[in-house]
C-alpha cells in the first residue's frame, strides 16, 4: 500500500458503501483487498449488486464475511437484458438479513440507442438543423422504449424497497429530472442515497429537500473535480456518505488504476481538507450517517 495510506488511527472507522467485490477485477487478491482495507480503518464495506446474479453474489459475499454487507437491485442500463420478473428473486434474498438496502436502480441515459448509433457512425448526434435519417427516426424510438423501460424496473424496484421497508441506493447519469420526477411520486416512503454524486450544489440541495443523501467519491481528488469538492466541502455534514464505487474510479494518486475500499479513506481525507475539518469529524459524521442509513443490526 502507497505511503499515502500509511499514517494510520486505528481509532478511526469509515464505511466503504458502495463497492463492486464480486466483480473479477478482485478475483485474484480478494483477501489482500480486504486486509488493506481493514488496514485504513475501513470497518464495513457494502457491495452492491447490478443484476440479480450479481446480487446473489453480494449477498453470498455478506454471508461469507462478517465486515461485507449487500446492496440487492438491477443497474438501469440491465433493464433490456434483465429477467421479466426480477422482484421475485429480490425479495427472495432480502430475507437474508445481510441485505441492508435496494440498489443499485434508477435512470441511465449516458449511453442512449441514438447516441451510440451516431457513435459508431461518427456522425453527429440529429439536432433540429439536420433533416433525420431513417435510420436517426428508429433510434429515437429506440431511446424511447429503453428509457420507458428503465422507468419501469425503476419503478418497480422502489415499490419493492417500500414494501421490504429498506432504503435505495440510487444511480442516476444524464437523466436528472427523470429520476426527479419519479421519486418525488414516492414522496417520503422511502429515503435513497445518490450514489456517486457529481452535480452542482443546487441539485445536492434538490436531493436533500426530498429527504435523500448524496455520496461521494474518488471524484473528489480529480483535477477536474472542483465542483463536487465545492459540493462535498458545504452539504450538510450529516447529508453524505463515503465511497469508492470500486473497481472503478480510483483517487489521486491511484486514478487510472483498478479502485479498491481502502481508498475510501482517500475520499474521506480529501472532503476533510476541504471542510477544513479533521478526519476524524469526516469518519465519525458518515459512519453515524451509514449506520442509520443502512441499519446494519438487521444482520
């Protein structure tokens, strides 16, 4: 482990809540990712699922391991590919009481039929100077039936979180008044997390009026990260989690590089300086936040 996590307070707990463990890219190291983990104070980590196999390997993970907690849902951009019938497994294993929360669901529009056409085409995205192809028309009806779809699962997935009575992790990319839209029908029946935060302060304050949290990430030690910085360093101290969305997204120094949880206390360090508070303030806050959030006593 780098230097830049060798200054350690054993003292200090911070909950990785929001991990990717049974994805392969840990496959061969797992114990070492686990052991460095526990070396930065990380206490919990919490692995989410993206697809009914892959929740059903989280929660194998949980069950394995006393410190591994499980996430149980379907990532949007699954909703073509995902089962017709997705509750029934779900609700199967939320039974386990190492499920602590539905996720990971929402709305994903970064990658829409039309977008990915015009990709593969190198052509430009239509806009209303151009005349639409044949082939631009059926694209857009496209995005269409996959955004519809997305809403769908969605939908039933939140309806599936109020009825177990457990809280959402929620992804949203380039769809934000969408998931808006669809939450604020749900009122305060049930409470999520925007996981991997990265819009503006405004739209942190929009998820807060609604009774919601935000987490934040690596993305915070980006060059280009100023914004949420800015985000992390003035929500509310008891408004926001820590994360590493790994295997992705791994902070400076280690951008570029696979992510693992112990870099949660690189996030956690990060939002510290910019606070102009102690690490152990940050820790204390989110880990507080995290127990409340994901009431951990049900395993």
């Amino acid at each position: 482990m780098s230097s830049q996590l060798s200054t350690l307070n054993h003292q200090l707990s911070l909950i990785e809540t929001h991990a990717h463990l049974d994805y392969p890219d840990f496959a061969n190291d797992f114990d070492d990712v686990l052991r460095r983990a526990t070396d930065a104070d990380i206490t919990r980590i919490i692995t989410i699922g993206t697809s009914v196999e892959s929740s059903r390997r989280s929660v194998e993970l949980a069950e394995k391991y006393p410190n591994i907690f499980a996430v149980i849902g379907v990532h949007p951009t699954y909703a073509l590919a995902a089962e017709q019938d997705v509750t029934t497994p779900l609700r199967e294993l939320a039974k386990n009481p190492r499920v602590v929360a539905i996720g990971e669901i929402g709305l994903d529009y970064h990658r829409l039929p039309s977008i990915e056409a015009a990709r593969q085409k190198h052509v430009q995205v239509f806009n209303a100077l151009q005349s639409e192809t044949e082939e631009q028309v059926e694209a857009r009806i496209e995005d269409g039936a996959y955004k519809s779809k997305q809403a769908e699962l969605f939908e039933e997935l939140l309806d599936l979180a109020v009825e177990l009575r457990l809280n959402v992790v929620i992804h949203q990319r380039d769809a934000w008044e969408d998931t808006l839209e669809i939450l604020r029908d749900y009122g305060r029946q049930v409470s999520g997390v925007f996981h991997c935060f990265g819009g503006t302060l405004d739209q942190a304050n929009e998820v807060l009026d609604l009774g919601h949290l935000v987490s934040f990430t690596g993305i915070v030690t980006f060059k280009n990260g100023k914004q949420v910085r800015e985000v992390a360093a003035t929500v509310p101290l008891d408004k926001f989690m820590v994360e590493t969305d790994c295997p992705y997204l791994a902070p400076v120094p280690f951008r570029g590089k696979r992510c693992e949880p112990a870099y949660t206390r690189l996030v956690a360090e990060e939002i510290a300086k910019a606070r102009g508070i102690s690490l152990e303030k940050i820790a204390s806050a989110t880990t507080a936040t995290a127990e409340e959030f994901f009431r951990f006593e049900r395993g």
